[in-house]
C-alpha cells in the first residue's frame, strides 16, 4: 500500500487587535502602540496615527499561529484604525504606547518572549486618562513583545 502526503495549507490574516485572533480570549484592547511618536499620535483631541490595540500578554509582536487542523492560520499584527502607518506590520516599528487600562500595568520589551529592556507602563485609574507616553530610545521601532506588568 502507498500512501502519499497531501501539503499542508496556510492562511494568514492581518490584525489590529489581539483580540480578533479566534483562540485569544478577551473583550478589547488595552494597550495601545502607535506608529508615531506622542505628539504626531494624537492632535486636538483626535488620533493621527495608526495604532495596535493589544490585552493579555503578546510574546511576539509579530503575530501567532496555529494548526487546525493540516491548515496553519497566521495572524499578523499590522497597526491600524488610519492614519499614518496604517498597514505598517507593528512589531519593532511603534515609536509611542497608550495605556487604557483601569487596572492593569504593561510593560514593553525589546525581545520577543518578554526579554531585554523594557519600558514600565501604568493602569490610566478610575479617571481613565489613557495618557500616550513616548517609548524610551532603547524601545522606540524595537518593540517586540508585551506583558501585564
């Protein structure tokens, strides 16, 4: 008896959010990476640059894949939302982070499974303040990955 091995089939998706990606559970994102520094992020009150919503730990800015299955499905993290960068894959290119979360702390790395410098980001409080924070020299486009801090 032969047998003989069919390929195996890929799809890849692109996503502004870690919470679109079918097998991550959460209700939205909270941590916010902007293409543009702060100060070309947001203008009057109004987002210029597109942005990465992510909540739950990303261990690689690039995206996550899984077999279902023979067939791999990639989803990749692209910023979004218009603006400038829209499209722009996020992983080492966000110059500047926004932390919308009540009451979770972040914490971007250079490394990809959370290693190497990273920059400390505290919850916004009961206000929700949201506040838009440069990424450090060492951080800005060398953004690989982020963790509840």
């Amino acid at each position: 008896m032969l047998a003989t091995a069919t390929p195996a089939q890929a799809a890849t998706y692109n996503v502004t959010d870690n919470c679109n990606v079918p097998w991550i559970s959460c209700s939205y994102g909270d941590l916010r990476l902007f293409y543009n520094s702060k100060d070309l992020a947001i203008q009057d009150g109004y987002y210029k640059s597109a942005f990465t919503s992510f909540y739950a730990n990303v261990d690689d800015h690039w995206g996550t894949s899984r077999y279902e299955g023979s067939t791999q499905t990639t989803y990749r993290y692209v910023f979004g939302n218009g603006g400038n960068g829209n499209g722009q894959y996020m992983k080492n290119n966000a110059a500047s982070v926004e932390n919308c979360a009540r009451d979770d702390n972040y914490r971007v790395y250079y490394n990809s499974g959370f290693g190497g410098t990273s920059q400390y980001f505290a919850a916004n409080g009961p206000y929700g303040d949201c506040n838009i924070t440069n990424l450090i020299s060492a951080l800005k486009n060398n953004n690989a990955s982020s963790h509840f801090g």
